[in-house]
C-alpha cells in the first residue's frame, strides 16, 4: 500500500510529520511518499537522525499556511505540498492521502481535485474519538456549517459504514444530536433529519443528548458540521483539563505521590484510552479516494496513528461501499 503524506502541513512540520511517517514504515511496512520542500525533508532528517529509507519525496515549493484561504490551494498556492500531493492521489500515485495542514482547504482541493464519490451531497469530517467504553464516531465536525438533512443522512451512512468496514463495530447505532430525546425536539433540520433517518435501513436509535455522548449514546453521531465542531472542541478541552487535574491531585503531597506510583500501569492505561492522538484525527467520507486530516498539532505519535487509521480505511473498501450503497437506493426508487 502506498500514502502520500503533506509533509510540510500542520504546526509541527516537517520534523513530527518526518518521524511518524518513519514510524508508520518500520511497523506497518506500507510505502510513503513525503510531498514537500525536498531540501527541508532532508535537512531536517538528517539534524535529527531520522532515515528517510523507504520514502520517496516529490518536491513541492510552495507552503500552504494555516492562515492561508482555503482556495488557495486551487489559486495562489495550487503548486504546495497539499495541492501536489492532491493531485497525486487523483492519478493513481498513491492509495490515500494524509495531511495535518489547512482544514479548509482540504476540503477544497478534495472536494475540486479528487472529486466527490458520485450521488454524495457534501464531504464530512468524521474524527473517531474515545468514550467511556470504546470509541464513537462524530460527523460532521467542522466540514459543513450549514447543512440539510439529506446531507446528515448520508453524513449517517457513511459513518456507518465506516465503522462497521474499519473500526469492526457490527451494524453501528446511529444517534442524531439535539437538544432533547424526544422526537419533537429541536429545530426544522433535525425534525425532517428525524424522518429520514428513522425511515432508512441504518440502525437510528432517535435522538440523542451532549452529556450521553461520551458514556454510550451511540457508535455514530450525525450533526451539522458547527455544532459537531463545537462538540469535538469541547470534548478536546475538558478531557485535557480533566487529565491535568488528576495529575495535580496525584501531585499534591506525599501520599498521592506514593498512591500514584501504585497505580502507574492503570493511570498509563487509561490515559491511553481517552487519549483522541490514538486516533489519529478524522476521515474526509464522502471524497471518492481516501483522504484523512491529521490534527493540525499533530506529533509524530500521532501522524502514525493517521497513517495506520488510513490504512485501514483503504483496506475496508469503504469508498466502495458508499457508492454500492448510494446506487443501491438509487436502484430502489
């Protein structure tokens, strides 16, 4: 298998994007290609020991910043690592793409260079992130601010398909966020969502609540991309605060101090399982190749998370799916 990586995408690049790329390599055995400035890979490899066997790189001048907008990796910037290593992916150079760069403008150059899979609607960012038992995937989490319901119905078919094809869950539970259980609950887009998904041959469970979310609520939940953003963000920042707390409390004196050094293996344990770097950042469903964005802070622990995620997603013939599922419907109407 091989990935195209943008190496020079994300706050920590290239050197954190260089060494989960060499991690990726020695445990998962799959080809990268690193796409980026050719003298700054190498550069940066070689202060810091990491060897690039194994890697092939395209040279690509131009950086795309997280500042930049999001089209400019279709105009002023069309010729930068993300760009290129788009274009890559749309001639069959590699079997996935992976960035930690400007979130915006994948969306752009992947939606206008690789396409969307035909009959899909929009693209959605869909993390899969850790709950208390396991794990659940959230779509969409920032692709889309406004959305209408047939575009959270198919944000529900492909996240279900998703985690059935990848993460192994047999036939997902899928949950529409709003503000109360009830079916009358929330505003016109949730109420005609409701309907559709309620009518379809997804597992829809109804209606679910925010503080459901991380205890069991549901395998698959579907918002619009600004509340789901909200969500990921929220959850991002009170799982940090909530480690740094505990941490504090395990520091405070001598007896924590003792009681933690007990418990280690089971602090270590747990920090893992609520750790979101585990996997990785999120799936860019909908686009008819696979591509995945990294968090754009990611480290290289992180990187080769994506990258083993990534790998999974081409394995699982998710794109495949979708579109067998879109024409399927279609055949039924």
């Amino acid at each position: 298998m091989k990935i195209i990586v943008d190496a020079m995408g994300g706050d920590n690049a290239p050197l954190e994007i260089i060494k989960g790329c060499r991690m990726a390599c020695d445990e998962y055995k799959y080809d990268i290609i690193l796409v980026g400035n050719e003298d700054k890979i190498k550069k940066s490899a070689s202060d810091n020991n990491v060897s690039l066997d194994g890697m092939e790189i395209i040279n690509a001048e131009q950086v795309l910043t997280m500042d930049d907008a999001p089209t400019d990796v279709m105009k002023a910037k069309k010729d930068c690592s993300m760009g290129v290593g788009l274009r890559l992916l749309k001639e069959n150079k590699g079997d996935a793409f992976v960035s930690a760069g400007n979130s915006g403008a994948l969306v752009v150059g992947a939606t206008l260079i690789v396409k969307r899979i035909r009959g899909i609607k929009r693209c959605a960012f869909a993390p899969v992130i850790p709950k208390e038992k396991g794990f659940f995937m959230l779509v969409d989490s920032g692709a889309n601010i406004e959305c209408r319901p047939e575009m959270l119905k198919q944000f529900a078919m492909m996240g279900s398909l998703y985690m059935q094809n990848v993460m192994g869950i047999n036939n997902p539970r899928v949950g529409l966020a709003n503000i109360g259980t009830e079916e009358h609950k929330g505003d016109e887009i949730r109420h005609e969502t409701y309907k559709l998904l309620k009518d379809s041959n997804l597992n829809f469970i109804g209606n679910i609540e925010a503080r459901e979310i991380p205890i069991d609520a549901a395998d698959v939940v579907v918002t619009d991309g600004f509340t789901g953003n909200i969500i990921l963000k929220l959850y991002e920042g009170m799982a940090i605060t909530l480690m740094n707390k505990f941490k504090g409390v395990l520091s405070s004196n001598l007896k924590t101090k003792i009681a933690a050094a007990m418990i280690m293996p089971e602090l270590k344990n747990m920090k893992k399982q609520i750790d979101y770097n585990e996997y990785g950042g999120a799936p860019l469903i909908g686009i008819s190749k696979p591509v995945f964005k990294a968090h754009g802070s990611s480290k290289a622990k992180t990187i080769k998370s994506a990258i083993r995620l990534t790998g999974e997603y081409v394995k699982g013939n998710v794109v495949e799916k979708i579109s067998k599922q879109l024409g399927d419907e279609r055949d039924d109407t």
